[in-house]
C-alpha cells in the first residue's frame, strides 16, 4: 500500500502479502483493515493509520514492524489481534485502544518498541514477550478474564493497570510510575 495519502471508509481486507509505505491511510466511519490469517502485513517505515470515527485494524494474521527507526509507525485505530505482531525494530504505536486475544502473540525484537497509549485488554494466555521494551502511556491495562498472562517484556506503566479477574504476570522488568 503506497504512493500517497489513502482514505479508507469501507472494509479492506488483506488476504495475502501486504507492505506498506507509511503513507498516511485515514480511516473514517467504520472504516476497517483485516489482515486475515495467513497474510502478512509489513511495514519498514513510519507511517499513520489515522482514525476520525470507529475504525478497527483486525490482524488475524502476521503484522510485522521493522525499520524506521527515528520516528513512529502510529496507529490511530482501535487495533485488535488475534494474531501474531513483530516489532522486530522502531517504534509501534497503539493510540486507538484494542486487545490481545486468547493466544495471541506480540514479540517486541531488541531494537523494538511497543507503546500503548490507550486502553488495552489482554485475554487468557495472550503473551507480549520479547527483548524489547513495551510502555503504557495512559489509558488502563486490563485484565478481565480468569487465567493467567504473562508479559516477558522490559514494561513501563505510566497509566492504570487492572486485573479483574485471573492474573498477570511481569517475568521481566516492570516499573509502575
């Protein structure tokens, strides 16, 4: 996905290999990208999926960071996955809220950065691990259904954390400021 700004209003859904630009992509309405299993969508810049009403990203495939090293790759929608997401380098964005559902993986590489900067919900045996670091800017970190997550990344908090039910296991630096 490339070669300049893109508006998005309707459903994309991405069955195969998908790289992107970081040209902006704004997501209006109830605009949603669905990164389907077995695709993979990959970025090497940084870039915006901006958000100007309920727009979702469902990556139930591979979403794969790496690059882009002096800025950010942002996304404004509310990002659900049930999938797998590798910031193998650079810095990813979460700014529109979302998940990590039952299972789902987020790998944060040595040179990765994983920033949440709204609420977050983590699902029973979702996993965040890696040599990276993950910080939560605000919003709530939260757990409500029973068993056990563990986070095996390096973790900042600088919002809310929530267990309601379960637990959540930092197996890795944690720092709550």
């Amino acid at each position: 996905i490339g070669g300049g700004a893109k508006g998005l209003a309707g459903e994309l859904a991405l069955a195969g290999n998908t790289t992107w630009d970081g040209s902006q992509i704004s997501a209006g309405g109830t605009g949603k990208i669905k990164n389907e299993t077995g695709a993979v969508f990959s970025t090497s810049a940084d870039g915006t999926i901006a958000n100007s009403g309920s727009a979702v990203f469902l990556n139930q495939g591979t979403f794969l960071k790496s690059g882009g090293a002096t800025g950010v790759t942002q996304i404004q929608a509310r990002f659900e996955n049930s999938g797998t997401v590798n910031v193998n380098s650079g810095k990813l964005q979460l700014s529109g809220g979302g998940k990590n559902s039952a299972n789902a993986a987020i790998i944060v590489g040595a040179a990765g950065q994983l920033e949440i900067s709204s609420d977050w919900e983590l699902s029973v045996n979702s996993e965040l691990k890696g040599d990276g670091i993950g910080r939560l800017m605000n919003g709530t970190y939260q757990k409500s259904i029973g068993g056990t997550t563990t986070v095996e990344v390096a973790f900042t908090n600088n919002g809310g954390l929530h267990v309601a039910a379960g637990a959540i296991v930092f197996a890795s630096t944690f720092a709550n400021n």
